[in-house]
C-alpha cells in the first residue's frame, strides 16, 4: 500500500503540478518532425508553447499542421497534456499518433488524435515504446516511478496497446473505472502478454517481492516481425538470461510464449569461461536480431560488453503458453481475430 501511495503523489505531481512544463518550450526542434499516408499530411509546427491551466498548472500546448488530401484543405490539431517534447509522429486510420516525453520524469508519452474530429483520443506512459511493423501496434514496459517506487521490488510488465482500438479497449478494466483515476488511466493501459501470469490472469501488478521471480527486459528494446504477429525481447529472470518470442497469432488475449535460454558461457572464448569477472561483465548482453527460420527454430544475433566467440546462436522454440484467462473487460474480447 505504502508504494501506491508513492506511485500515487508522484504522479498526481506531473498531472496537477508540472512545473518543468516549459523545459523543451524554447528549444528549436533539431529535425522536421512529419508524417504521411494515403489521405494526411501532418507536420509539428514548432516546438511548442508554454501555457498555465488553473487546473493542471503548466503545459505545453503543440500545433500541428493537417492537410486533408481530398480537398487539400490544410487545419490545424492541438495536443495540450503533459507532453513536453514531441520525437516522432505517424499516422495509423485516421489517428494522429504522438511520441514524445514529460518533462518531470523524462518517461515516453503517446498520444492519439482524430484528425476528423481533432480531439485527442487517448494517451499514456511507459518505458521503451516501439511502433509494430504495420503501425498499428505500440509494444512497452509498464510505468512505475523509478526515483520513488523502489524499483529494485519492480518487474517489468510487457503491454500491447492496440490502435485499431479504443481507448476503452485498451484498458482491462474499461475507461469509465478510471473516471475519477487520471493517474490510473495514464499507466494501467493495454494488454498484458508477459509474464505468463499477467497474460493469465489479466493484471497490471508489477510488485514481485522475491529477487530470483523478477523480470528485467534487457536492451535493445522489441523486435516485431511475421506481419505483427511475433514480437521478441530478452528478458533476465534471477541469473538467467532468456529470449522471449511471444506469438500473436491467436490475438492479443491469447498470446503464447517461446522462451529460451542463452547459455552464456558457450559463447564466451574458452579461456574466458573460468574468469568471473569476465562471467559477470558478459551477462549484459543485448539483442540485436531475431529471425524465425521457420524449421522450429529462432536465430537470435546478440552482442556483450565482453567481445564474443559467437554472436549468433540458433534456439528451439519450446512454447510455455500463457495461463489459463480469466474473465475481464468484455471490450478486450474481440468477436474477430485483431491480427488477421
């Protein structure tokens, strides 16, 4: 309870105070920050304004520039929440879609505009977003405060958010249990699929009290590939270092879950294997690559702070499958296959 207090005040801070809202205000954008489909042309007009909202305190309000290509009928979109700095837009069926950071804990922030409407759709926190391969899908790990939450009891909690749907879709428990809940709304969003037990069971918690039981994503980030329906990460669980290949064939409530060990010292040079100190820095390993070569195998390249005997190994996929679902949110049913 003590924690969720803390995850609380924090983030009632960054909703209701902000005050480093103008910290990227003055900054000139370094590049041309745009986006294109078949029917939008958008474009960031500049780095943002600073304003105050007697409510919210200080923000910074972003202009954006949208031409209609059927009319060419060129308006403008606003994005006015506790973005303080835009990195990257796209654009995924009629939603304009924001990439940016706050300015008091520096965290990811995505937004989701209708560019018919021109109102601001959703939005949310996280850790390590990366867009899919189609666009329509944002793989992360769950916010938790990390200066005042004591992250050391923290396990990373992998999400999908689906913009193809809304943003009562996105959230287990439905929108409308957040009505009075900002700070809720803003980090208990999307569909859990690792761990297993929070794919199972359909939960945000991110508390795990034994050391050896917490997962920790290793660099560099998410890999998606096969069309959106595999996404890979690495994952270190105790001393273990694993590569996780989550298949969503099935949709994004049933995913199932490849893991496989790296067996470290195999790829280390043989007079290394005995040297501890050289053991320990290797085990920072980062993924570089994954490639399913569709014969039961993964090949995974990988690289270490320590040089590598071996940087690419082949894996069996072994599925450990998700556990067994309960009954949630019914928008999070979907009558079809999101994937197909």
């Amino acid at each position: 309870m003590y924690l969720i207090l803390r995850t609380l005040m924090w983030l009632s801070a960054i909703l209701l105070i902000h005050p480093a809202a103008d910290l990227y205000a003055s900054d000139a954008p370094s590049k041309s920050i745009m986006a294109e489909d078949g029917r939008y042309h958008v474009s960031l007009t500049g780095p943002g304004e600073p304003s105050f909202d007697p409510k919210t305190g200080g923000r910074v309000k972003f202009t954006f520039s949208v031409i209609d290509k059927t009319n060419d009928h060129p308006y403008p979109v606003y994005l006015d929440n506790l973005t303080a700095k835009v990195d990257q837009i796209a654009i995924y069926q009629g939603k304009l879609v924001v990439m940016g950071e706050d300015a008091t804990l520096h965290s990811s922030v995505t937004s989701s505009i209708d560019l018919d409407s021109r109102e601001e759709r959703d939005s949310f926190i996280g850790f390590g977003q990366t867009l899919s391969e189609t666009g329509r899908f944002f793989s992360y790990r769950k916010f938790y405060p990390l200066q005042t939450a004591e992250p050391e009891v923290m396990s990373d909690l992998i999400l999908i958010y689906d913009l193809g749907d809304s943003a009562d879709g996105n959230r287990i428990r439905g929108e409308e249990s957040y009505k009075n809940d900002p700070s809720g709304r803003l980090i208990e969003v999307g569909h859990p699929i690792y761990p297993e037990v929070n794919a199972g069971k359909k939960h945000y918690r991110v508390w795990v009290r034994e050391e050896n039981n917490r997962h920790t994503v290793i660099p560099n980030g998410f890999f998606w590939f096969d069309h959106d329906r595999k996404i890979a990460f690495g994952d270190h669980i105790g001393d273990e270092t694993y590569v996780v290949v989550v298949d969503l064939s099935d949709g994004l409530n049933h995913p199932v879950i490849h893991k496989m060990g790296i067996d470290l010292l195999s790829l280390l040079r043989p007079e290394e294997r005995k040297n501890e100190a050289v053991v320990q820095k290797a085990k920072h390993l980062k993924l570089e690559n994954i490639r399913d070569l569709k014969n039961g195998k993964f090949r995974i390249r990988i690289s270490s702070d320590v040089p590598l005997q071996n940087d690419q190994i082949e894996l069996p996929k072994e599925a450990s499958g998700p556990a067994a679902s309960e009954k949630t949110h019914e928008s999070l049913q979907p009558a079809h296959d999101p994937l197909r």
